[in-house]
C-alpha cells in the first residue's frame, strides 16, 4: 500500500531545501519557475512560511531567505547528534570492511582523544582504548586535524622544535617536518603515520567535518606493520575517507565539504 503524503507540504519543503542549497536569496518568481509550481501557490506558501518565522520576505528587493525557525531546527537537530555514537555507528561500517582497528579521534589543543575504537578481527592487532590523549603530531588522525587549521593557529600551537613531542624515533620533531606533512595531507584529503605513535603500526585517517564546514574530528585505520603494504595503504585509505565522508555527512556536512 502506498504512503500517503500531503502535497503542500512536501512542495513547503521543497522551497525551504532549495533555499537551503542556494548561494543566494531568491524572489518568488524564480522559486515558482525552479519549482514548477503555480505562481498563486508559490505566494501562498512562501506567506504561510514568512508567518511562521521560517522564512524571511524583503519588502524592498522582493527577495526570499531562510527565517531564523529553519536556523533553530537546524540547532535542534545538531543538539540531537552525539558525536561518538555517530562515529562509532560509521566506524563499525569500515572495520567491517577491513578487518582493522578502527578509531576516531577529537583534537583537545596539540593533543587528540580517542573517543571511539573498533578492535580489528586478527590475533595480531594494536593495543589501545578510547579516552587515550596522545598528541596530535604523532597520530595520523591528529594530523589530519591539524591540516585544517589556519596558518596562524598552527603557529600558536607549534611556535618552535621545543613545542613537538615525540613518542618514537620516527615521530615529528621539527617544525619544517610538520608543516610538510600537514601540507601534503591538506593536499590529498588523508594525512598518514608511519610508526610515530607506536613503532610496531601504520596508519590512515581523514577529517570528519560538521554542517558548519569545522572539521570536528578524524577517522583513521591502524594496520600492524607485518599487515602493511602499498596495496592495503591504498585499500585503508579509500575505505578511510568514504567513512569519514559518510560521518560528516551524518552530522550534518554538505557534499560539498
């Protein structure tokens, strides 16, 4: 049996989605011609919706955009969203895929958290747990924070040498190391570890973004180095950033981000 559905409303809904979407104001009509609706229904439901506080109507330009009801529904839905849950209902979908240890991480300053892990399926696997604060220039998933801040926030973080701990001997330790790395993940879309939080793993990650467009967190993918090799890097990192993409879109994120 089929749904039943109320027309006016799905064509309400349809207005305020493509307002949504649209880099600029419109007038009624331009919505009537995208829509392919009625000029008379047009204005009927682009009034009803200005009443509600859903959108706003420019009595000098003409021009319709968003009201400040569709900005509290989006606060409502972002209050709704719980960071680690959606992370870990995305990183289950990639362990699944890979078989590996899977984790997502928030930065915390120059360090990150690991607010979720998925354990890999292999008896030889990494030995870490969610709440571990480790800092971000050692860790892939802080790397791939770290590339998407500014210049200048970069600097207050890692001002000199001084300012960089290192847990192996491959970690980063100089400034020059560090903007080079977060240049070629910046570049790329995924940041990459080679042994510099644990000498025994290597590892892949991405950004995770939120409706805003801040990224708010990183996927990542830890492989022991006895598993590692230039096919499965490719694998991990494909897998990597569909989940991490898939997150961000979870939370609210564009397409376009």
């Amino acid at each position: 049996m089929a749904r039943l559905t109320a027309p006016a409303l799905r064509r309400g809904l349809d207005i305020l989605e493509m307002l949504a979407e649209s880099s600029e104001e419109l007038r009624v009509p331009e919505i009537t011609r995208r829509l392919g609706l009625p000029r008379a229904t047009t204005h009927e439901l682009v009034n009803t919706l200005v009443d509600r506080g859903y959108l706003t109507l420019s009595k000098e330009t003409g021009r319709v955009a968003l009201g400040v009801k569709a900005l509290q529904l989006g606060a409502g839905y972002e209050r709704g969203i719980d960071l680690a849950s959606v992370g870990r209902e995305c990183a289950t979908e990639v362990a699944a895929a890979c078989g590996e240890t899977v984790q997502v991480v928030v930065r915390d300053g120059a360090f990150v958290v690991f607010i979720v892990r998925i354990d890999s399926t292999h008896p030889v696997r990494l030995v870490s747990q969610a709440g571990s604060r480790l800092p971000a220039t050692c860790t892939a998933g802080g790397k791939a924070m770290l590339s998407a801040l500014p210049a200048p926030e970069l600097d207050a973080l890692f001002p000199d040498d001084r300012a960089l701990q290192k847990m192996t001997p491959n970690s980063i330790g100089t400034r020059h190391r560090l903007l080079a790395d977060l240049d070629a993940a910046r570049e790329r879309g995924w940041a990459e570890e080679n042994c510099e939080s644990n000498d025994h793993a290597a590892c892949v990650a991405a950004p995770v973004y939120d409706r805003l467009g801040a990224c708010v967190a990183a996927m990542s993918i830890s492989v022991p180095v006895v598993r590692w090799s230039d096919s499965e890097k490719q694998r991990h990192v494909e897998l990597v950033l569909t989940g991490a993409k898939e997150m961000s879109k979870r939370l609210g994120a564009s397409d376009a981000t």
